[in-house]
C-alpha cells in the first residue's frame, strides 16, 4: 500500500501509517521457526531448554503431543526468549492455565493476545493481522465488557433458539448434496460451508457473496508463504477490500438497524465511535470466532473418528452420547491452540519467578491433554466423564462469547450425520495450516457411505 492510500470507515479515515515503516513488525507467532526442510526432532532428544512449542510445524505435522508431554511432566512452566518474540513463559498444566485464565486483575489482555510483543507497529495499516489489530478480546475491563456486551445479544438464548431451525435445514441441505460412495474434502464441503453460512446470518451479509467471509478469516489469521498469502503486503491489500466493504454495511445499518452484528456495532453506546482499527479488528475478531473454531471443530470430528473408530460404533450404538462427544471433540480438537496474557506484577507460578511485563502462553492444547485432570488426554472418548471441563472456550471475562452457539452447530450436524451415514472414512493424507495459535485443517478427503 502506497503512503498517499486512503479509505473511509464509517466515517472515519484510516491512513497508510507510512509513519510506522522504521518499526518492527510484528507477525504471527512461530514464524521464526520456518525452517520446513529440516525434519522435527524427537522432543526427548533435546536439551530442555532448547523446546519451543510455538513451532507452527508441530502442529502442521501433528507433532505437538509429545512436546507438551515432555513440558508437563518436567518444565511446566517453560522459558522461551527469541529475538522474534521475546521472552514468554509456557504454561502447559491445566491448573495453572485456568488460574491465570481468571485472574483478569493480575494478567493482561490489553498487550496482546497472541504471542509476541506488543508495540505500535501492531496498530500500524503496515501489518493488518487479524492477530495485530485492536479488538475486545485484546483488551481489559472496562472497554473489554463495554464492547463485548454490545454484540453479546446475537448469540443470546432466544437468538439461538430462533436460529436453530435455520441451522437445522442448512446442515440438512449440505449433507444431503454431498457425494455417496465418492471421494470429496470434507472441511470444504462441510465444515466451511456451514460455518459460512451462519456467519453470513449473523452480519446479515448478503448471501450470494458469503464466501468472502472465509476468505477475509482464513487471509488475516494466514502466515505468509505458506499457500494463502505471499507477502504483508497481499494481506494487506485484501484487508483493505475487506473494511471497505463493510464501511457501506455500517453506513446502511446505521440508517436501516436489525437485529445483526453490523447493526448492533454500529449504534452500540460503547462501538459507534470506534475508530477504523478497532471498527476492522472487531469485525475480523467476529469473523475469525465465528469461522476457524467451529470450522475446525467439525473436520476434528472426523478426524478423531476415524483415528478411534471404535468411539464411532459407541455412538452409533448410543445416540444419546452426541451432547457429551461434543464436548469432547471441543477437548480433543482444541480449535484455538494458546492464548496469551502479560503480567501485571512480579508473581511466582510454579516455582518459577515472573516478571512484570513478561508474557504468560496459556496452552490450552496442552492443559486438555493434562493426565492429571483429563485420564488418557490424548485418547478421544466420547463418554469421558469430564469432557465438559476443558479449556477451549477459556475462563474468566474472556471466556469465548459463542461457545453456545459453536456446541448447537456441532450437536445439529452430527444428529444429522448419524441420521445419514453409517460412515466417514478418511481416504488420503489429511492437511492442517502452518500455526501455533489456529490449530485446524485444510484438507480431510472422505468418503460417506449411506445408512
């Protein structure tokens, strides 16, 4: 972007911030571990000190386990200092986790949610990273309750409860077009076309250019260079097609209000006045929660059904077990795998001394993997007694505003699916992104065989 670009946003200008180029910027976490020739070692063949579980490849390649295995039982509160990040703390225990998960007095959201230091080049139009960009969930009390609670009523009880017939007929109709008896990706087919589908719902976009939303999501959470985007400078472009468009969204709604995210933003006490920042960070934070975690929740399904297939014949077998596998898909899959908070104050946790201003990684794929709470985390059991305990949707202010509305679209489409098919088999290699915070998949090539 050229430093004389300019767009509007709901009535406010947003520049190209050329004043920030001298700045670092700052990207996604692990991109400094990048290196994709060099095989991953065994995490027991190295020194201690030198694991660092940021490495997206860990989870590209489904090798994360057996690192955070490694930390719970011998570091769990482990150190990482990189000239890309910083230094930051992993927290990979689940009690220790949670702890700082509810302490919003003590630990910060407000100097970034994701791992890596919080400067004003995250603010700058020179990197419009979903994960750079201002947006509640990166911010405390009392702005962080003022903005949540003005969109807090779309995935309110009698939102959801009105909302259920539609999600019903759309899983419907998606099931009922997929291919018998042939090979298709099941995350295109299914999980990103429903996900798609009620996002499209709740910003009342119009519907034909749906898919926009999933592009939007998928281009500002992507890494560059690993297939979506190539450069900042493509995200950025992109992003800029994004805000434009839903400046002429705000600008309708503000004349023409329903009961929509766009609407409820733009005449909100505590939104109308936002800035352009905020007015696209809240809109992608939206996007984002809507899209990759119930998008990558339904393709886990499969894929844990297919790596225990005899948690699949249990539930066929018992279809009343659907509401507590939902649950437990929500454990095993983990769709978001950390967040981040900055200390407030010098503490100790687990033995370990904490400085102010250091950052805490609160790995949630690692705490719902804890032996010490979850027997055979690693196992996926869909009659797991506390399934209901993990740490997905986190605790405390934060904790995620559409887990509701997320478990309602999982429990449909697998009452659904058990309706329909008696199978879904894996057929070929399945692909996931390169990243340490959206843990999900890109390709799950299936077959469904009808009942």
């Amino acid at each position: 972007m050229n430093a004389e670009s300019k767009f509007e946003v709901a009535g406010a200008t947003l520049g190209s911030g050329a004043e920030q180029a001298d700045k670092e910027i700052i990207e996604l976490p692990g991109a400094d571990d990048l290196d994709l020739e060099t095989p991953i070692p065994d995490p027991y063949d190295l020194a201690l000190e030198d694991i660092n579980p940021a490495n997206g490849r860990l989870f590209s390649e489904d090798k994360f386990e057996a690192y955070f295995a490694r930390l719970r039982a011998e570091d769990p509160v482990h150190l990482n200092d990189t000239p890309f990040t910083g230094r930051y703390w992993n927290l990979t225990r689940y009690e220790d986790i949670k702890a700082v998960d509810q302490d919003d007095q003590n630990f910060s959201s407000a100097q970034g949610f994701v791992l890596g230091p919080r400067t004003d080049a995250r603010l700058a139009e020179d990197n419009l990273s979903a994960l750079n960009l201002p947006m509640f969930i990166g911010m405390d009390n009392p702005v962080h309750n003022d903005q949540r609670k003005t969109v807090s009523p779309i995935v309110g009880p009698s939102s959801l409860a009105r909302m259920e017939p539609l999600i019903r007929q759309r899983v419907q109709d998606i099931l009922d077009g997929l291919p018998v008896d042939e090979e298709f990706n099941w995350v295109q087919r299914v999980s990103i076309e429903l996900t798609t589908q009620m996002l499209a719902t709740l910003f009342d976009f119009p519907f034909e250019e749906r898919h926009k939303l999933t592009y939007w999501s998928d281009v500002a959470t992507a890494q560059p260079g690993t297939g979506i985007i190539d450069s900042e400078e493509e995200r950025n472009q992109v992003m800029i097609e994004c805000v434009t468009y839903f400046a002429e969204l705000f600008k309708e709604r503000q004349a023409n209000p329903g009961h929509d995210l766009i609407s409820m933003l733009a005449h909100g006490q505590h939104t109308r006045h936002m800035n352009p920042m905020e007015h696209l960070g809240n809109l992608l934070l939206l996007i984002v929660g809507g899209n990759d975690t119930t998008r990558n929740s339904l393709s886990g399904g499969v894929v844990a059904m297919n790596r225990f297939p005899a948690e699949m014949a249990k539930l066929q077998q018992d279809h009343s077990l659907v509401n507590n596998m939902i649950a437990e898909i929500i454990r095993w899959q983990t769709p978001l795998a950390h967040m981040r908070r900055t200390a407030n104050s010098d503490c100790v946790i687990g033995g370990k001394q904490i400085k102010k201003g250091e950052q805490l990684i609160m790995w949630y794929v690692s705490g719902n993997r804890d032996e010490s709470v979850f027997a055979d985390g690693e196992k996926f059991i869909i009659d797991r007694p506390n399934a209901r305990q993990h740490l997905s949707f986190g605790f405390g202010v934060h904790r995620c505003m559409g887990n509701r509305l997320a478990e309602m679209q999982l429990r449909i489409a697998w009452e659904e699916i058990l309706r329909r098919f008696s199978q879904i088999k894996i057929v070929g290699q399945v692909h996931r992104p390169i990243s340490s915070f959206v843990k999900g998949y890109t390709h799950v090539p299936c077959v469904v065989t009808a009942k």
